[in-house]
C-alpha cells in the first residue's frame, strides 16, 4: 500500500496522517523543500527575554561579579613534578618571582654581606645537631654528666655532633658579631631599616643567652662554678636577688637550676629566636641590602647581582667553606670532657665565663670598689639601650649624611670589647 511504502510513486497522492491522539504534541513543520529558503529563528530572542527580566524592578541591584583566577600560574610551561608542585603550592609563587627580581649592589665592601647568611647557617647547624643530641642527653643532676659521657664515647659519631654544636655555637656567635658591627660602621641601620637593625640586635642578645644556658648542660666542674658566678651578678641590682632565685630554682645552683636552663635552652630560646629570625628576614627581604652611603653618588657601585640565584649561590659557596672549617676545628681541636659537678668542692683556678662574656667580666673585676658592680651593670644597660636605639638617635645617617660622631661611638664599643677580651685570655693563659 502507498502509505506503507518510504517512497510513494510519482503521480500518486500523498498518504494522509493519522489523526493525532488527544493531549499528544503538535506536529513538527513540514521540512522545507529542496532550494528554499531556510526559516530563520528570531533574532535574539532569548537575550532579549532576559534583558526584559533583568530590566524588570526587582527591588535590588546585583552588579556582576568579576572572580579571579585562584591559580594564574596553571598555564605556565614546566615540567610535570614543577607543574605538580606549582598547582598545590601557587601561592608562594609570588614570593619566588619578587626573589629573583631581587638586585643586591656590588661594590668594594660587599664581602660583608656573607656574614649574616654564615651566622644563620651555624644557627641551623645549632638546630640539627642539638636534636640528635637530644636522643641521649638527660637533664638531671644524677645522669646529666653520664649521658655527656655516653654520647662521648659510646654513641657513634657522638663525639663529632657534641663537637660540632658546641663550635658552632661559637662560631655563630661570631659571626653575628661581625655581621653586627660591619652593618653599624656601613650605616645600614639608616632609615627605613631602623626595625631590622633592632631585630638583629634583639637576635644577638637571645644567642648570647643561648651561650649561657648551655654551659651548664654538661654539668662538669667548670660549667658548674662558671654558672654560680655567672648568676651571682644580677644580685647587686634591685630586685636582681629575685631574678637570680628564679633563673637557679633556689638560693644556690642545683640540679633544679639545670632543669630550668635545659627548658630555657631547647624550648622558650629557640622559639624566641625563630620569632624574631623571621621577622628579621622578612624585614631583609622587603627593603633589601643598602650600600654605604655615598656609594651610589661617587659612583662606586660596580652594579647588582640578582640575589636569587647569583648572590645566594656565593652565599652557599661561603656556606661549605664555613661547614669545612667547623669539622676542621670540632676534629683538631676538641673540647673537654671536664669532671663531674660537685657542690661541695672548692672552685677551681681559672674559672671565667665564655668568650664572648670576657669584655663584661673583665670590666666587673676593674670596678672593685663599693658599688662597682651596680655601676657596671647600669653602663651595661644603658650602653646595650643606646646601641639598639642608634638608628632613631643618628638623624645624620637618616638623611644620607656621614656621621663621624657615631662612626667614633662604634669604634670605642668595639675596642672595649676587642681590648677586655684580650686581657681577660692574657691573665688566664698565664694560669694553665
């Protein structure tokens, strides 16, 4: 029948639909015939429905909202691990780009810049060997020099970490030193770095404490009696007697007096210390390395180095030379085991604090007269003051004038230290 077949024959009519069933959809147009213009929709008929909505008063205005793009490194070409990493990590994109934009001046007495990069890799030294040693060491007054002894000679390798951390608590100490004064005499602390020179200052003064609290670990015979004299001093200065019972735990130093410094030493310090570190390098980072002044208007800066990766790929370079020269001295020149603390005994001959205490020793002993000591720790104390607050005081500096005064200022603080220090090592090497 025709109106079963797909194609009628020419000539017959076409078949007739059925009739559609009640509630079924209307059909669909009839397809256009070959040649004819096709229909076109109407133009934009959508958008204009949406406009009328939009335009309809709905009671409150929605601005469209323009996001950003969290991640707007995810495009960028690298490998597929640096890919990886970039796509968890994007945020710190932003810090590595303002690293390698980063320019340090180059110039005769740029050298002086490694020394702060090698006080904080003997820092991170300080941390790794003071963990491992950490395994061994118990802090009481019955096994603390057992423990020191143990790690001594039974732990492998532990000879070479107890060296390793006590060298490089002194050499780090030594290396802020010179850091200290190579940025005061460059005049580095002028505005606007007048908080960086205060944090490094603030980071000085918390290794020295370090230096303290850690004599007494080893609990021998000369950490014992250089640590009753050490805490004997704040004694003279009002209220000092109560300072001096809290920092001992009692009246004399004891086994209660290790205690505290152990907890001083492994846990309020090193979290001192990292506070303020990464505020100082923060600092570091944001206002960059000033040359000295007058550098750049003589035209003595021989031009800028990016910092990453030039200048801390030197900075690594002074890094292994300062590694290589700790294993040299920690091997060739070890310290003393000692003898075990005894309260009870006599002080020995020749018992002096540190190194890097000798100057403030030294100045204790030459004021001998009634009131001395009261009138040393006052200069102490007014003389660690001023020195923090030199960028506020050297207005000079601040307008990038030279300021021979202060210049004269740092080279008396550093012949005091220089002088005392040599006197002290003088009187005792005569006693060995």
């Amino acid at each position: 029948m025709a109106e079963n077949t797909p194609k009628p024959a020419a000539g017959n009519a076409p078949a007739k639909p059925n009739p559609a069933a009640p509630g079924a959809a209307k059909p669909a147009a009839k397809a256009a015939a070959p040649g004819a213009a096709k229909p076109q929709a109407p133009k934009a008929a959508a958008p204009k429905a949406a406009a009328s909505q939009a335009a309809a008063p709905s009671g409150v205005y929605k601005p469209p909202v323009d996001r950003p793009d969290p991640n707007p490194f995810k495009d960028s070409r690298m490998s597929a691990l640096g890919a990886w990493f970039q796509e968890r990590f994007y945020v710190i994109m932003p810090i590595l780009d303002y690293l390698k934009k980063k320019e340090v001046p180059k110039h005769r007495l740029s050298f002086w810049y490694y020394f702060g990069g090698l006080g904080l890799f003997f820092f991170i030294i300080q941390i790794i060997t003071g963990l491992l040693l950490l395994q061994y060491y118990k802090p009481t007054e019955a096994e603390a020099f057992s423990s020191f002894l143990f790690i001594q000679g039974e732990v492998p390798f532990g000879w070479l970490l107890r060296q390793v951390h006590a060298w490089s608590a002194n050499l780090m100490i030594m290396m802020l030193f010179i850091h200290m004064f190579s940025t005061f005499f460059m005049k580095s602390y002028r505005k606007p770095r007048e908080l960086m020179w205060v944090s490094g200052f603030i980071l000085l003064v918390l290794s020295l404490g370090f230096g303290f609290t850690g004599y007494l670990l080893p609990w021998n015979e000369l950490a014992f009696f250089a640590t009753q004299v050490g805490t004997e001093v704040p004694k003279v200065a009002p209220g000092g007697a109560f300072m001096v019972e809290i920092l001992r735990g009692g009246p004399d130093v004891s086994g209660e007096t290790l205690t505290r410094m152990f907890s001083l030493h492994v846990v309020l310090l090193p979290g001192l210390v990292m506070l303020v570190l990464a505020a100082h390098l923060t600092l570091v980072q944001i206002l960059g390395t000033s040359a000295p002044i007058g550098y750049k208007e003589a035209g003595l800066i021989k031009g800028y180095e990016k910092f990453f990766p030039t200048f801390l790929a030197k900075d690594g370079i002074g890094w292994l030379i300062g590694f290589a020269l700790l294993v040299y001295l920690a091997v060739m020149f070890p310290w003393e085991v000692g003898v075990k603390a005894d309260a009870l005994a006599s002080a020995p001959v020749g018992i002096k604090p540190e190194w890097y205490f000798w100057a403030q020793f030294q100045l204790l002993k030459d004021f001998k007269f009634e009131g001395g000591e009261l009138m040393a720790i006052i200069l102490f104390t007014i003389g660690g003051v001023v020195w923090m607050l030199v960028p506020f005081i050297d207005r000079q500096a601040s307008q990038e004038k030279k300021s021979p005064l202060f210049t004269i200022f740092g080279i008396l603080v550093l012949a005091f230290l220089v002088v005392n220090t040599y006197r002290v090592y003088a009187e005792y090497s005569m006693l060995k």
